[in-house]
C-alpha cells in the first residue's frame, strides 16, 4: 500500500514542498483542483521530487477537451519518468453549469465517453493506432504526424476517476484503471456500496479487482498536544458539514443514519451560513468519517480501517502539523501495512 499526501502549495512554493514530503517518507503526492491549476504544481514537484508519484487528485474533466488533458497527461507521463496519474473528477452540477458554464448530464455516461476518447487517443499514441473515436458527446478523428507526440517511453499514464455515486463508481470499475474515494467516506458505505459498484464495473469489463488501483481518501484527526488535536477536530468538523451540505454527498450519510441532516445544512449553505455547518457535526459523526487520536495511534487504525481495500492510502488533511509527526505516521503505516494489504 503506497502513502499519498496533499500538495496544497502555491505554484511558487511547490516544489520545495514536494521535496519537503519526500523527505517526509510520502510515496506520491496529488493536488487538488480548488483555487488554482492542478497540473502545474506538479511539474515543479517532479523536478524537486522525481522519486514520488504525482497526480491530480482531481483535474475537473468536462470543461476540458479529452485532446487537452491527452496532452498534458503525456507530457507529465514523460517529463516525471513515468510517475504521473491522472485523477479526474465530475465536479457537482452547479460547479459545472454555473462556474465553468459547461453542460453537466448526464455525468455518468458522458464520463465514461471521456475515459474512452483518452484512451482511444493514448492508444494512437503509444501504439500507432487510427484515431477514429466516435462517441456519443466526444469525437476525435484526426490526428496528423505533426500533432501527434509518438509513443511516450515511459507507457500510458493511468486514469483514475474520482466517484462517489453508484454509476460513477461503476463506470470507473468499467473503464477507468482505478478509483480514488472521495474523502467523505465511512466504512458502511465503502462495503455497501462503493466496492459492489466497482465489482459490477470490472466485470462488466471483463477484468479482474488485481487490474484495478483502488486509492482512498482518508480524513485523519491527530495533533501533539490536546490544544493540537482540537483545532484538528475543529478543522475536520468544518469539512465534514461543508461536505453533508452537498445534496450529492447524502448517501453515505444514509450509510450511517445521518441523512436527514443534510437537508438542513443545505439550507444554512444557501443561506451562507458556512460557519454555522460545523455545529451540526457530531461526534458520532466525526468518528465515522474520521481516524482520530495521538500520533502513534494513527497507523494501526488507518491499517486497521482501509488496510484491506486500498491500494494506495491517501492522507487528507487540512491543517497543519509538524513534519516529524507525519515523518512518524508514515514510517509506522509502511511497517504496518504489507500484512494488510490486498493480495
């Protein structure tokens, strides 16, 4: 099991930070895509850091050509050695419709066209194949000599998708090369739901769980003294109720009946009352969500929780804490992790 962290850098600050979490003992790294592009922080980090994997954790996809991300995935797949993953995501409806201004349904099916078109062009790429993709909402039938990179010598970048939902979750077992779970996440969900919809995807592709990356997102609570820990637990807090706001982020809430909540913290959300969301969050909650407690706790539960499933393990962590801490966790997760691993 590989160990990820977050890059939350500025551009400027990048590759010193990526540098920074190899030294830390992180396997890879990814960024996100909020305020700022998520690719181009991890060309810095790459020149800083060339040992980690780097990826986009997630690049939003639907206002980006396939052609683009093509591009910009090669040449990531080619300047890192071959240490590049790309993570897509669908965004919600109204990031899409009203932020980007691009058409958002049905997210399932024009996702998995996406994934298609990539690796229709990918494959043209890499193994001199004719571009002739031609799907429902994407088509790619050109592709000349002088707009046409040749084989990358480090292979084809991996597409991982980011789901949540059911047909989303499916549509990555069924064409994507893995998954990253979204870091509103409980275990009931993951076993009611996130896993079978990713049995049904494999197989209706015809593949195995071994020819699949499962990443998971983990949320994780932890400090160096009580005073660390609850502005740890505050920070969490605050993501969770901005998370259960989200009317598509209901079901795992259901998973652990908490759904009936989200309907309230929709309503303080549209009343921009973000600061009010973190009230409603429980310790009930928190602790479904959430691995939480003293440094050298927090290996054996995370093992313990995801060591079965995942793949790769990926941190998530919106405070800050001090290297050694996390130097510790790191070292401690991969003693743990190999007997718990997936075979």
């Amino acid at each position: 099991m590989k160990i990820d962290g977050p890059l939350y850098s500025r551009l400027e600050d990048a590759g010193a930070d990526a540098a920074r979490m190899a030294a830390i003992g992180y396997d890879g790294l990814y960024t996100l895509e909020g305020s700022g592009d998520p690719f181009l922080p991890l060309v810095l980090a790459s020149q800083q850091a060339p040992a980690l994997d780097i990826a986009t954790g997630i690049a939003v996809a639907f206002p980006r050509n396939p052609l683009h991300l093509a591009y910009q995935a090669w040449d990531l797949q080619r300047y890192s050695g071959g240490h590049f993953l790309l993570g897509l995501g669908s965004q919600i409806r109204a990031h899409i419709e009203k932020r980007f201004g691009v058409d958002f349904d049905p997210p399932a099916a024009r996702m998995r066209d996406y994934i298609l078109a990539l690796k229709a062009i990918f494959n043209c790429w890499q193994h001199g194949e004719r571009l002739n993709y031609q799907g429902r909402f994407y088509r790619h039938t050109l592709m000349t000599p002088m707009f046409n990179p040749g084989p990358n010598p480090h292979g084809i970048p991996p597409v991982l998708l980011g789901a949540l939902g059911p047909r989303m979750t499916e549509v990555a077992g069924e064409v994507a090369d893995g998954l990253i779970v979204h870091p509103f996440n409980n275990l009931a969900f993951l076993h009611q739901h996130t896993l079978p919809a990713v049995q049904r995807g494999l197989e209706r592709a015809g593949r195995q769980r071994a020819d699949f990356t499962l990443q998971i997102n983990a949320m994780v609570i932890t400090g160096e003294s009580p005073q660390a820990m609850a502005t740890a637990r505050e920070s969490i807090r605050q993501l969770l109720g901005f998370y259960a706001s989200t009317p598509a982020y209901r079901p795992p809430m259901d998973a652990i009946g908490k759904g009936e909540l989200q309907g309230e913290l929709n309503r303080l959300s549209k009343a921009g009352e973000w600061e009010a969301l973190a009230g409603h969050i429980d310790d009930d909650f928190v602790t479904a969500f959430a691995v939480q407690g003293p440094p050298d706790t927090i290996a054996a539960q995370l093992v313990e929780r995801y060591g079965a499933l995942a793949d790769r393990l990926a941190l998530y962590i919106p405070y800050q804490a001090p290297d050694d801490l996390w130097r510790g966790i790191i070292a401690d997760l991969h003693r743990l992790a190999p007997a718990a691993a997936p075979e």
